[in-house]
C-alpha cells in the first residue's frame, strides 16, 4: 500500500473524528446551558423552609413546595403499581407467543398508544375517570401516567426477553420444567436488568408530564394524602408558579424545577449504582 494512500485513509479518519466531536458538542451544549441556567436560578431558592413548608397564601413571602414533592411521590407511585405488572405481563406474552393474532393486536396497539400525545390521554382520563367520580383525584391522575408509563414497559420487556438466548429455555425446558415456570424463574429473572431499566425509563418519562394533571389530579394547595381527592405535584406547581404574575411564585417555579431535575437524576443514579454492584456479585 502506498504511502499516500495511508496519508488519505488517516485523513478521513481524523476528519471523520472531528465532525463527531463537533456533533456531539452540538448536541451537548444546549443541555449544559439548560441545566446551567436551572442550577443558578434554582439554587437561589432553595432552603430548608422550600423543601419542609406549604406554599403561602398569595403575598406572603416564603413557603415551600412539601405538598408537591410528596404528591408527585404518591401520584407517581400509585401509576408504577397499578399499570407496571401489565405492563411486564403484556411484554412476557407478547415476546413469548408472538406470532399469535392477539400479540399482533397488542404490539399495535401499543404502538398507537405510545404516540397518542398526552394531552389526549388526559382528556381521556377526564371522560372515564373524572366526569363519574365528579371530582378530580390523585387517583385519575396516577391512571393517566400509568396509560403512558404502559407501553414503555411493555417494549422494553418485549425487547429484554427476545434477546435471552433460545437455549436457556430448551436448557430449563429439557429439565422437565414447566413453560411457565421456564418463564417466571429463568428467562424473567435473566431480563430483569433490561426490565427495571425500562420501568425507570417510564417513571423519569411521566414525572414531568403537566398536561394529564390539569385534566386529572388538577393541585392542591394544601398537603393531602387522599388519593380519591385533588393532589399536587411538582409539574403543576411549576406550571402554575411560571405563569403567575408574582416574582415570589416565579422563584418558587425555579426552585421547583431544580428539585424535578434533581429527583430524576437520582433515580437513574441510584439505579445505575445498584445494578453495577449486583452484576459485581
């Protein structure tokens, strides 16, 4: 090979390397200032009276967003109980007999209802939920989400268990195992870094969902642990604090959204850390 040949290829791979750099920088500065500009005005919110006290009245200086951090906790909480089994149920069957009419229904399905914006899932959730309680609840707000965290989960247990190894079930199958205790024991367990992953990928999707909540949960001003009753949560209270015409209730707003932040940070964070040290062990 020639020298001038070698010359050329170098090039283009340095070339080839500075372009993806400076894609990557591109993509990467715009998430720095965001998160830059977050920090300064968040911080200077921030104390022990925001994260420890209710909001004040409306002129009073001071107050805090307590009732939010605990509602989206519990609004949250409530949506991963009731819709993340279906959503790990719906991905065991439709990995496991995917060649079934009901499978192809599902994966359809699933895949409409995952573009569906989530305005009209609130909306939705209004209709069926809201309108025959005759009332908004933390209840029909933790529906909404869960409709939303569903299919994520599903596709992301449909994708985990189609890549453990056809082998480790006839392996399991050939011990005289029955099919779905091959399931529960060997190939779920196997798949279940994939699973969490995709059940904190849900929960870091809906935690900052504003639009379901005005229709479903609606806020609270005060704490409330009723989850049959009105409930806020901290995209509301951003979203109501950001358009308020006071400078108090904009701090709020910021400090607010710092905590959001923070809080979606740590569950991937302490996520990350345990399965490094369960795959360590």
């Amino acid at each position: 090979m020639s020298d001038v040949l070698i010359k050329k290829r170098i090039l283009k791979d340095h070339l080839a390397k500075l372009i993806i750099l400076a894609i990557s920088i591109i993509v990467v500065v715009p998430l720095v200032l965001i998160l830059g500009y977050l920090i300064i005005n968040g911080l200077a919110s921030i104390n022990l009276d925001f994260i420890t006290n209710i909001p004040k009245p409306v002129g009073e200086t001071g107050g805090g967003i307590l009732n939010a951090i605990l509602g989206s906790g519990i609004i949250i909480l409530t949506a991963l109980i009731l819709f993340v089994p279906l959503g790990i149920g719906g991905g065991i069957y439709v990995s496991e007999f995917s060649d079934t009419l009901l499978s192809r229904i599902l994966r359809l399905s699933i895949d409409v209802l995952q573009g569906t914006p989530s305005i009209v899932i609130g909306i939705f959730t209004w209709v069926i939920c809201v309108v025959p309680m005759g009332r908004f609840s933390a209840l029909s707000g933790s529906l909404a989400l869960g409709v939303m965290v569903l299919p994520i989960v599903l596709k992301s247990t449909e994708e985990t268990l189609k890549l453990i190894p056809m082998e480790l079930r006839e392996a399991a199958t050939a011990l005289g195992v029955p099919y779905y205790r091959v399931v529960l024991k060997v190939v779920v367990p196997a798949g279940l870094k994939g699973i969490a992953s995709g059940v904190l990928l849900g929960t870091t999707r809906i935690s900052g969902e504003t639009a379901p909540l005005l229709f479903t949960a609606f806020g609270n001003p005060y704490m409330s642990f009723n989850i049959l009753k009105p409930m806020s949560s901290l995209p509301l209270v951003i979203y109501v604090y950001a358009t308020s015409p006071y400078d108090e209730w904009h701090k709020l707003a910021w400090g607010a959204s710092l905590i959001l932040i923070l809080l979606v940070f740590g569950i991937n964070m302490a996520a990350r850390i345990f399965f490094s040290r369960r795959d360590g062990r």
